[in-house]
C-alpha cells in the first residue's frame, strides 16, 4: 500500500474517533460556523512556502475587495496561529497586508477554537461584523475547527521530510 493510503486512513480514523467522542459529550464547538476557514499547513519541517501562501491568499481578498463600491474596513480576514508561532512570520504577514491596505485581525493561542470565538465576539461587539475567512497556519491537526479548504505545503526537494 502506498504511503498516501496509509496516511489517509490514520487521519480518517482519528477524526471519527473525535466525532464519536463529540457525539458523546455533546459539545458545541463551531460557533463561527457562517465563516469559511482555510487552513494552511504543512508535511514537513519548516521552509515549505506557508507564510508566501499566506500572503498570496491576503493578496487574492485584497484583488477582489479592491472595487470603489466595497469597503475593506467592513470584513477582514482572520489569521489564527499557535502560541508558538514566529514572531517574524505574523509581522511579515502585517506588514504585507498593509502594503495592500488590507486590515487583518490575528489571534495567537494554544486553544485556538477558543480564541477564534473570542476575537469573533470581540468583533461583533465593537464594529457589528464578523471576519470575511479564517486562515488557519499549522492547524491540520486541530479536530475543534472545522476546515473549509486545507492547504498542505511541501518541500518538493524533501518530500518525505528530512
């Protein structure tokens, strides 16, 4: 069997695992359920494109939101990260996004579904709206969030990692 098949099956079976013990406790989870999410991950070890990627999907809001007629302070993308994400790399991510004149909101956490609603009420609260997408880095592994759309970055030099 091929190394894609093996893979595939330990991640279905760890996600039905998840949803039968969902089903269990009967948690609620998606409170941001309206909002799509786009993860961006990736298979190996550093230096595989995520931050460009990143970029890229802020530069595509920015390209289709440009239009005289549609405000981009009503809805901006959320970009959530773990606690021990490089600072570096989220000041990257602003700093492009305000070449763009794009406002991007960012929320830092280990419990990243807990800071996604809290940054999502916060919004609702102060400016009545709520993020146009989530972006999600290095979150393939986070069964709490529902994914819309998954980037898997690789090192196509390294494919199997170093």
């Amino acid at each position: 069997l091929g190394l894609e098949f093996v893979y595939g099956a330990a991640v279905k079976l760890r996600a039905l695992a998840w949803h039968f013990e969902k089903l269990l406790k009967s948690r609620k989870i998606d409170s941001f359920k309206d909002i799509p999410v786009i993860c961006v991950g990736n298979a190996t070890w550093g230096g595989t494109g995520k931050t460009p990627c990143v970029q890229a999907l802020i530069q595509m809001y920015a390209e289709t939101h440009s239009s005289k007629n549609e405000s981009r302070l009503s809805k901006r993308p959320l970009i959530v990260a773990s606690r021990g994400a490089a600072e570096d790399e989220l000041s990257q991510i602003a700093a492009f996004a305000a070449k763009l004149d794009v406002r991007i909101l960012f929320a830092v956490g280990q419990q990243r579904h807990r800071e996604i609603d809290k940054v999502c009420a916060q919004l609702l609260r102060r400016e009545g709206t709520r993020p146009a997408f989530i972006i999600l880095d290095d979150g393939l592994q986070h069964m709490r969030i529902r994914i819309d759309r998954a980037v898997l970055m690789i090192d196509s030099t390294k494919p199997l990692g170093t």
